[in-house]
C-alpha cells in the first residue's frame, strides 16, 4: 500500500477514469492476471490517492524501518536454502564491472555507449529519478536495462516511445527524466495496473501534460507528454509513428493470443529502423491459483514469440537477473525492418 499526495485536479481525473467505461471493461487476461487483478485496489483519503496490490506496485517509500524487517525476513525464510543469491546492490557491480570480450548479439559494455551508462551502484543512489521512494530489485533492474538501451540506442533520435505493461513506470520515469526530447510515452495497461503507473507519473512529472485512457482519442495522443491506453485503444496509436517499444516481464505473464497482438501492435506502429526491447523470462506459466485451469495451460517460452524478420541487435541471457534470482530471462533488441 502506497499513499501518493496529488493536486485536486489529478484527484478528480482519476476518479473519473476508475467510473469510467474504459476502467470498467473486462480485458483478456491469463490465469495469473485474473488472480492479480482482483487485487488492484484504488481509494481516497483527502489529497492522497492510496493504492493497493499484489503485482504490478513495484515503487515502495522510503522506509529504512520496513527494508531491514523484510531482509531479516529473507535471510530467516532462506536460511539454509540453496542456491544464494547476490543482492541487487552487488550484482549491479558485478555485471557492470565485467569486463569480458562478448560474441556477436551479445550485449557488451566495452563499447562506446551512445550516452552516459550508470557504472556501478552508487551511481544510480545518486541519480534524482526516484527521489524519496527506495532502490530495490526491480528499480536496480531498470537501471540495468537502461544502461542496455543508452549504449545501443541514440536516444537523441527517438521522439515516441511505447511501452507495453509499464507496470509501476520505472522506464517511463527513467527514459523521460534523462531525456528530455521525449515528445510522447504511450503506456498500455489493464486498468487494475496501469492506475499504479498514472499516479507515480502525476508524482513524478506534476508539469507534464498526461492523457488517461478515458481522455484519449486519435487527435490527443501526440499531443501529451504521457499517454495511458487499456488493451481495447490500441488502434488509436498511428502506424509508422513509434521509435522504441519495450515490454519487460509481461509477455511471459499473458495469454499467446494477446502475445501475438501486442507483436502485430509493434510491427505496424513501430518506424523503419526503430527499436524493440523484449525482457521476458525463458520459459514461464502464466498461471493462477485454479489447479484445473492451470492443467491446461501451455507456458510461453522466449524463443517461441511471434517475432518478425527484423533486424537482431541483441539476444542473449540476462547476467543481472541470472546474479538475482532462479528463473532466468532473456534479452532481444531488435531494430524493424519494414
């Protein structure tokens, strides 16, 4: 649970997208998705939006208190479990220290980045982005991936940006605090998570010009600094109009249905010579808590996307999340042939 002050104005915006139709409609969702979703919850408390759930919050307030009860909790709960893992801190500086040669379509740092990467933790610690919220694993994550777009990517180019399940809005907060060119971020949600992405944008970008799903229309979307879409106004988005897309973690999460969508979506969308940063675990199943359901489910497996005859720029195993945790994830960088 996560209390985010706001003006008056934003308050009542919000009020209005969660009594409207766009916020109301059922979308097609996976097992785990009809179970996380239920979770979602939004409610008041003067000039504060309180928010509540169990996937899809991944911001957390800064409190020193609650980050020790819950690393005592870690070590207690593994304790005596094997494998151990590295903390985000450490792992961060492990990668990004490695110096190893890589082999074609691997990511390396070695290169001359395009801008400025974050060498090592502290850097990030410093970085203003977040400011009073705290650095936890998947803020470390985006740092990471981060460093991955900026050293490939010149993003003195890229005006419209797309992002498929933003969740909390890391790399939307992230890609447009470091730059500034950025004319449009589109962000496509279900709305039990993309009301989590609204708030933290209204917090962080108070000046910015932000469309919500029941706002937008053909004419507005590319007229707004931050644009919230639900599945069902992907059509509103011009073909040809878009430089980067991104989805991390949320494919693997979906129904294949949908996947095919979204890769459809980016295609048609996506600028010649664009970008598209795939993050998704190599094999997961989108699975919930009905074990009937769950028998008939076949996992989504990285290698399996519909992906297009595009360019490969990178595609390899993900070091940092492979420091992290026991399910790894892969990384596709494509550039879009058309």
């Amino acid at each position: 649970m996560i209390k985010i002050k706001l003006s008056d104005e934003n308050i009542s915006r919000i009020k209005a997208f969660l009594n409207s139709e766009n916020y109301k409609t059922s979308f097609s969702k996976s097992e785990m998705w009809k179970e996380f979703g239920s979770s979602s919850k939004v409610t008041f408390e003067g000039s504060n939006v309180v928010i509540h759930g169990d996937s899809g919050l991944y911001l957390s307030k800064l409190n020193p208190l609650r980050k020790f009860l819950f690393k005592l909790k870690n070590l207690i709960i593994n304790f005596n479990r094997l494998p151990l893992y590295l903390s985000y801190q450490k792992a961060f500086d492990l990668v990004m220290q490695n110096k190893q040669v890589r082999g074609k379509k691997q990511f390396d740092f070695n290169i001359a980045p395009q801008h400025k990467i974050f060498k090592n933790f502290n850097e990030i610690k410093k970085d203003p982005c977040f400011k009073d919220f705290d650095f936890e694993y998947y803020e470390t994550k985006h740092y990471y991936l981060f460093n991955i777009l900026r050293t490939y990517i010149n993003f003195d180019n890229v005006t419209n940006v797309m992002e498929i399940g933003g969740g909390s809005g890391h790399f939307s907060t992230l890609i447009n605090h470091h730059h500034s060119n950025i004319k449009t971020y589109i962000d496509i949600d279900i709305p039990e998570t993309i009301i989590f992405n609204i708030c933290f944008i209204m917090n962080f970008f108070p000046d910015k010009k932000i469309c919500l799903p029941n706002e937008a229309n053909k004419e507005n979307i590319y007229k707004n600094d931050f644009v919230f879409l639900t599945p069902n106004q992907i059509n509103l988005i011009k073909d040809n109009s878009i430089d980067l897309s991104i989805n991390t973690a949320s494919f693997a999460e979906m129904t294949k249905k949908d996947i095919s969508i979204y890769f459809d979506l980016i295609q048609r969308t996506s600028k010649k010579n664009g970008y598209f940063l795939n993050h998704n675990r190599v094999h997961k199943n989108p699975e919930g808590k009905n074990d009937q359901a769950n028998k008939n489910l076949e996992p989504n497996f990285f290698a399996e996307y519909p992906y297009k005859n595009n360019k490969v720029v990178i595609y390899d195993i993900c070091r940092l999340v492979q420091l992290l945790e026991k399910d790894p994830f892969m990384i596709r960088l494509e550039q879009i042939d058309k």
